[in-house]
C-alpha cells in the first residue's frame, strides 16, 4: 500500500487519479486550495485525506512529503481566461510552486510525477510531436505563450532536480477531456461547447474550426498517470499521455451536437471576438504516444463519441440534479 500526494487533488484530474489510487488500495493525500466539489464523494473514504493549503506553502509541503511514498505534482493554474487575463499568477503559481514541491520531494526522497502539457510544444508544425521536439513559441507580447513557457519551466526545474538526484517523470497531456472537467463556459473547448450545448445556445467555433486536437477520454489518462508512478521504467522519462485520433475544432462541435442532440448549431467567430489580441492559436497538436505504450504499457482506447457521450450524459445528471456545473 502506497500513500499518495496529489497536489491538485481537488481537481479534474486529481479527484480521477484519487479515484485510481484508492481503488488499488493505496491511501491519498490530496493537497488543493480550491473548490472540493469534485472530491465531494470521496471525504468520507479512510483512505483519503484533503489538505486545504497551497503549493506555495513549502511548510506544509515538507510535512506532506515526509508522510508520503510518491508525489504527484498536478496543482497548477490552467486556462485559457488565466494566460490572457492574469499571467503574473500562472508564472508565479507554476514556476515557483513546482520548485516547492520538487524540494520537499528531494528532501525526502520521494518520487515525482510532474503534470506537464502539450502546450510546451507551441506551434511546432512537425507533427505528430516527439518527446524530444523542438519547442516553437511565439512572442512573450502574446501572453497565450506564458502557460506554455511556466510548464516548460516546471519541466527544466524537474530535470535540474534529477541531477541533484530526484527521481522524476515529466508527463505532457494532451486535451483530457470527461465527467468532472472543469466549470462550464471557460477553460476548455469541450467545456466551452458544453456550456453553449446545454442551454442550446450555437456551438462558436474559432476561425473555420479546421485546428485540431487529440482529444484524451480521462480514464485513458488516469491509466497512463498511475503507471507513470509506479513502473520503474518510467523513471526520470518525458512521455506524451493522450489519442493520437486527430479531430478537427468544428468536427468536435458536430460530434457533440449530435450526440447530444438539441437545437444547437454551429456559429463561426473571429479569434480576437473571443479572446482579444493576447492569444495565438495552433493549428495541429498531435502527439507521438510511442513512449506511452512501450513505457506506460497503456493507449487511449476510448472512442471520442463513447467518450463525449459520457461527459454529456454527466453534465446533464448534474443539472438535474441541481449540482453545480463544475461539481
């Protein structure tokens, strides 16, 4: 039996991972300082603890690390809204609470799993993206760029800290999508769709939606994180998780309008309509899963209708039910 820390435990991501962890039987300590509605079912399980307090809180790092046999570093600030609206906090939260966690790691001794992202890539058109591929951003003017270049300074941290001798995996994700995502409207295409979806409002759809993306079912993404901690190959690897199935934006909308049925319809809108000057699309973002299958032992093997069906039914259970929409 394993204790796991789970920065971000709170989250999307974490609150599945929490779920994969327990039902190993392994314990959870989830530290996150945001809503707990995504974790909401597990408070009352003896094998999972939340800690509410932040990853800018070394104190409380070193007392969770030395309490803990794996380290799983999710917390982060995500979206969007946050790149172009506040990049102080993204770069501050991103760079500097990653190195609080990787020095309560070493200090201990434990291994770290870094969520990092494809965002890293930038817009490198060489796709599909090894592990070791270029990184093409644009100008720090575009504040779009600012996630991107604070995981990559996570990641630089990481790889710094393995030669003072942390064992790490550096994880880059790829558009993971399912029930729990994050609070409708905001954030993420699919959440963005599901919001307009929902109340029946036209999908907008950025440009002529001919971007695409490698959209990543979170069970398939759980599966890869969990054995990124405990597959001793895995460590001190960088690993692409996510589909290499490439869907177009207006492909998306389609999809999920006709799975979920309703008036909705397509409306096609200009970029900085959305977003304003501070944001720079991509127009493919394709991974090479090589590393994953070979290493990880796991694929993404839910189909992106099985997939979206799962995440609409969810939403739509929430709202009759009269949960919150990020519950």
């Amino acid at each position: 039996m394993l204790t796991v820390l789970l920065t971000g435990g709170a989250g999307f991501l974490g609150s599945h991972l929490a779920d994969g962890f327990l039902a190993r039987g392994d314990r959870v300590i989830a530290l996150d300082t945001g809503s707990q509605k995504k974790i909401r079912h597990l408070r009352r399980h003896p094998r999972f603890r939340l800690v509410v307090d932040s990853v800018m809180n070394p104190d409380i790092l070193d007392v969770l690390a030395a309490r803990a046999d794996l380290v799983y570093h999710l917390a982060g600030i995500v979206g969007v809204e946050h790149y172009v609206g506040d990049p102080y906090e993204v770069l501050n939260v991103n760079v500097n609470g990653t190195q609080n966690v990787l020095r309560a790691a070493l200090k201990h001794g434990r291994r770290v799993v870094f969520a990092s992202t494809s965002e890293v890539y930038g817009k490198n058109p060489a796709v599909p993206w090894r592990e070791d591929a270029d990184r093409v951003l644009g100008p720090s003017t575009i504040d779009r760029w600012c996630y991107a270049t604070s995981k990559a300074a996570g990641e630089h941290f990481c790889l710094a800290f393995r030669r003072l001798g942390l064992v790490v995996t550096i994880l880059r994700y790829f558009n993971v999508y399912g029930p729990r995502l994050d609070q409708l409207d905001v954030g993420r295409v699919v959440t963005i769709f599901m919001g307009q979806l929902l109340r029946g409002a036209p999908l907008t759809v950025i440009g002529d939606g001919s971007q695409t993306r490698c959209f990543t079912y979170v069970q398939d993404a759980v599966a890869a994180t969990i054995a990124a901690g405990v597959t001793a190959a895995a460590a001190d690897q960088i690993i692409n998780v996510g589909s290499d199935v490439e869907t177009s934006i207006r492909e998306l909308a389609e999809r999920m309008i006709a799975i979920g049925g309703g008036p909705s319809t397509l409306r096609f809108v200009a970029q900085e309509s959305v977003y304003g000057a501070g944001y720079e699309d991509v127009a493919r973002r394709v991974p090479d899963v090589s590393r994953m299958t070979a290493i990880l032992g796991t694929r993404a093997v839910t189909p992106l209708d099985d997939g979206l069906a799962r995440t609409i039914g969810w939403f739509r259970r929430q709202r009759a039910d009269g949960a919150p929409d990020d519950a």
